[in-house]
C-alpha cells in the first residue's frame, strides 16, 4: 500500500497535537532523492500554492514523480481563476436550496472544507461535493445570502497557517479519516461530443505557425468534412459552439490559453494542446524530474532555488545554462560563464519562482526536433545554431532576432535512435501533438525538453511531406471526433 504523507513548509505549520501520517517539509520532499521513487499519496498542505510557489512546485513535482497528490496543479490552476470554475458553481446551489430558509439566513459568510468534511453540520453536503469535485484538501468557501437564496460566490485554497488551533485539529481528524477510507481523485466531468476552433494571435512575433501553415490546415480541415475557423483570445465565450480546439499561438500556463485549454475540455471538445500536456511542457522543472525518473537520457540538471546555487559550480561546471521554468522559443534560457554571471542569473530568475533549472552545457551544431502526434513520429527537423550563438534563436542579435536554417528529413530517413528516443519522451508526457528537442553528442543522445504547440511553418516542418503534414494532424482530430461521436449523439445547438 503507498505510503501517505502530508507535506507542510515548516513543522511548525502543523499546529494539531498530534498527526495521522508522516509530515514532511516542503524543501525536503523536493531536493531528497528518497522522495523520487514512486509509490506515495502526497497532501499538499503548504502555505501557498500560487503559480510557482513552493507549494505549486510540490504538486508539480509530485505528478513528475508518479505519485497521487492534492491537489493537482490542474486543480490548483482551476482555482485561481474564476471564469475556470464559475460554471460548476450553479449545480452546487440545489445543495443550499434543500436548507430551511431560518438555516439559510443563519450560514457564515465563510466555510473552511478539510478533505471533503466541514465543522459546520448543515454545510456537510456540500463540503463533500466540492472536494469530490475539486479535490483541494483546504478550501475557503465564500457563501452570500440574498433575498432568501445563499449562493457559493466564490472557491480558493485555504493556508494551514490561517487555521486556529481547533480548525488545526479538525483538519487532523479530516486526514486520518481520508486516509482510512482510502485515496479519492477529483471526479471526472463528463465529456459531450464537427466544427474546429483554432486560436491564433495575428500580432504574435513568434507564432508556433506562419499564416501560410495556418491556411493549410484550414485547408486540410475542409478536405476532410471540417470547418476550421480561426478564433482569438475574445472568443473565450465561443467555445462551445465547437466540437475541437486547436491552439496555434504559443502557450503559457498563467495566460488565456491555457484557459481556453482548460475551458475546452470542460465543455468536452477535443483540444490539442490539452491542459495536461501544456502545465507538464511549460515548465522545465517538472521535465527534468520526469525524464529523470524515467531514466531519459538528459543534460545533468539540477533543480534549484537559492539555497542550491552555490553548489551549482562544483555539480555542472562552467560554462552552464540556466532555464527559468517557462520559456519557448529559446527565451529564458541563458548561459553563465562563471560564477558572478551565475549569481546575476540565477537572481533574475528566483526572482520570478521559487525554482529554476540548471543544466551542464552541450554545444551542438544543431538541435534534432522530430514531431510526435498520437505516439507517432510525424516530422523530423535540424535546427541549426544562430550565426555565432549557441543557440537556434539568437534574441541579441545585431539588427534583430536571428535564426540559424533548418534541414527536414523523412521520419524513414532519420536515424532510427534519435525518433525512438523522441517518441518515448513525448509519451511521457500524453498522446497530443508534441516537439522533441534532443542533441546529439559524442555521450550519445540526451533529450533537452519535450514542447508542446511545436513550430509547424510552411516551408519548413512541411518540406518533406507538404500538405500531407497538416492532412495527418487533421486527421488525428477527425479520429478523435468520430470515436467520440460512437460514445454519445452528436451536440445540436
């Protein structure tokens, strides 16, 4: 049986007199290797679990590393968005609805909900209902009373530290009796079921597809029977008038499309890039463990916040690279020379997150991409070095951003190591549409990163198979829409 635990960010954040499982400290849980193996439940009771805090890097790391947490960093994402998580609220009502109107005139404005149970006996449903929908294991619930109809106006993640001591051991009688009755994920909403939406950004500077690829695949939509349109980041409300979404503008966690993303699935729409594989691609950190675990040969990295950077030298050497968790493009990547360079970067970006990556520098010539859709290689790719620059974008450049030229080879006519290392990267991550950086060096093969929303340009990532690249890609959509359409009717609006 797995062992729980629950993670806190200091001992003394536990405030119960005793405690049901073994707590763990936040930085311990992150940095001891004994914590990487799999086979933990992990709760995540840290101070914070805002976009990249500590508490955030527990649950990303603890989904790197295979082990079943709450919350998810889906979940933890949902919440600090309302237009996520606004439309489960108007079901959760009929749970107010069924109280007398003395009881409801009587609710606090507040409720605390400790994995699924409350203090407060009237709100008991609906504490139950919301951890079985959203799974967080402290949750602050905003209630408002109005003419005679109390309403949930609003969720967000409650911090052990804003407990007081009877909250403390309330909490302390909800994880033994969670743990007792065993492991519960939030419940999965169900999907409905062929228009497809492509967001797009026109006034993006580096979109992951040129106009001319873009009109490809509205090309190869209609080929197939469906109608491809373009959408933008106004169309939020639109998206249930479709029955896919396919970002085509580069994504980021803590942006609109990630929202898309997530608001997509809800509405049950096939949506490449799906949440999951944008919050496991953005972020470095939760790679370089997951490659890790998985023993994907890699750069030798090193996860670290500020009390790693002096060892850095010794582990890595100079030069090295420094990453910040989220960048594509080659952005927030950089390389320091020595050590004063080191402490200068590695400021800037602990400045931004709690964590960064470090890795041991490989100059290449050029970079492998080989694009993977549904397990499958789709395109291999050369990028070559910037003139001058060690890498393939260079942001410095005199007269602007440069770029060195790219080489497409048949899947067929690649070596045969570097797309079966691709493909088994990519699968770690899901079975979207994903771009699989390696170099090739003289130790062998080591895989940089796994991206989703991979460049796709006419020109380039089309030149061996031309419009049959983005026939391929439409296709996967029309496949997934058909196999969905066998499970229910289709959707009249």
């Amino acid at each position: 049986m797995a062992e729980p635990i629950v993670v806190v960010e200091s001992l003394r954040d536990w405030k119960a007199a005793t405690a049901p499982v073994r707590l763990v400290e936040a930085d311990d849980y992150l940095a001891d290797p004994a914590f990487a193996e799999s086979g933990l439940h992990v709760i995540n009771l840290c101070r914070s679990t805002r976009y990249q805090s500590l508490g955030y890097y527990c649950s990303l790391l603890a989904e790197a590393r295979g082990h079943r947490v709450l919350a998810s960093v889906a979940t933890l994402q949902d919440l600090s968005r309302k237009i996520l998580y606004g439309s489960e609220i108007p079901a959760l009502a009929r749970y107010l609805d069924r109280l007398d109107a003395a009881t409801r005139q009587s609710l606090p404005e507040h409720c605390h909900v400790f994995l699924g149970q409350c203090e407060n006996s009237h709100l008991a449903p609906l504490a139950r209902r919301l951890f079985e929908q959203f799974a967080v294991p402290l949750l602050d619930v905003e209630l408002r009373y109005r003419d005679g109809v109390v309403r949930v106006v609003g969720l967000r993640t409650l911090s052990i530290r804003a407990l007081e001591r009877s909250e403390a051991d309330f909490l302390a009688d909800a994880v033994a009796a969670y743990v007792t009755r065993g492991w519960r994920t939030a419940r999965k909403r169900r999907t409905s079921r062929f228009d497809v939406a492509m967001l797009v950004d026109p006034d993006e500077d580096q979109p992951p597809s040129n106009r001319a690829a873009l009109k490809a695949f509205v090309a190869a939509g209609r080929k197939l029977g469906l109608e491809v349109e373009q959408i933008g980041k106004r169309d939020f409300g639109r998206l249930a008038e479709f029955d896919a979404l396919f970002i085509r503008e580069t994504t980021r966690l803590n942006h609109y499309t990630y929202a898309f993303s997530r608001r997509a699935e809800q509405e049950g729409l096939v949506v490449m890039d799906d949440p999951t594989s944008i919050l496991r691609c953005t972020n470095k950190v939760y790679l370089a463990e997951l490659l890790t675990r998985h023993k994907v040969a890699a750069p030798k990295a090193c996860i670290f916040g500020d009390n790693e950077i002096a060892r850095l030298p010794d582990m890595l050497g100079f030069p090295m690279v420094l990453k910040a968790p989220e960048g594509a493009f080659s952005k927030g990547v950089f390389k320091a020379d020595n050590v004063a360079e080191l402490e200068r970067i590695a400021a800037e970006l602990l400045d931004e997150s709690e964590l960064a990556l470090a890795q041991e520098f490989m100059p290449t010539e050029f970079d492998w991409r080989i694009g993977v859709l549904g397990g499958k290689a789709l395109y291999v790719c050369q990028y070559l070095m910037a003139g001058g620059h060690w890498q393939i974008v260079d942001y410095a450049a005199e007269g602007g951003v440069s770029e060195g030229d790219s080489r497409t080879l048949a899947v067929e006519d690649a070596p045969a190591n570097v797309v079966r290392t691709a493909v088994r990267a990519a699968n770690l991550i899901g079975d979207g549409l994903y771009g699989v950086d390696l170099k090739q060096t003289a130790h062998g093969l080591k895989v940089i990163e796994v991206n989703d929303n991979p460049s796709i340009d006419a020109g380039i990532e089309d030149a061996v198979l031309g419009d049959v690249l983005y026939e391929r890609i439409m296709g996967e959509f029309l496949k997934r829409l058909e196999r969905r359409t066998e499970a229910r009717p289709r959707r009249h609006g």
